[in-house]
C-alpha cells in the first residue's frame, strides 16, 4: 500500500519536472530537469521491481542510470563547447 502511494506520489512528481523542463527559462535548467527526471524514472523502475518481487527490473534501473548520468554529462560537454554553433 505504501509503495503504490509513494510511486503515485514520484508520478506526480515527474509531471512537476515534465513542466518544469518545457517551460525552463536556460538551457540548464531545462538539463537540470531532464537529469531530475532521469532520476524519478530510475526510483520508480526500482519501486516497482520491489513491489512486484522481480529482481530483473533492478538491474534495468542501474543500467538505466549508468545510461543517465553519461547523457546529462554528454550533453553538458556539448553545450560547454559552443554546441552547434563552432
């Protein structure tokens, strides 16, 4: 019970940071959400896979956030450099 509560709540969540992420103001903020979101999505794979007792979608979730963090980190090289301006 506690856990479906809390994986409604991280979907609430997640939309506020959808939001967030369309409506930033700056390229890093919209990066900021896009790593924010990122992360709910990896916290709701693994609340999952211990709600459904399947050990299979935790490694899903560490896959997923190795995948994360190399993008955030990627894209944040990319703007740093001048993007598509050089």
């Amino acid at each position: 019970m506690l856990i479906r509560a809390t994986m409604g709540l991280l979907i609430l969540a997640m939309i506020a940071v959808l939001v967030k992420m369309l409506k930033g103001p700056t390229i890093w903020d919209r990066l900021m959400s896009l790593n924010l979101f990122s992360v709910k999505i990896t916290l709701l794979i693994s609340l999952y896979g211990v709600y459904t007792d399947n050990s299979m979608l935790l490694d899903v979730a560490i896959s997923y956030a190795v995948i994360g963090f190399l993008t955030i980190t990627l894209l944040s090289r990319f703007i740093l450099r001048g993007g598509r301006q050089k």
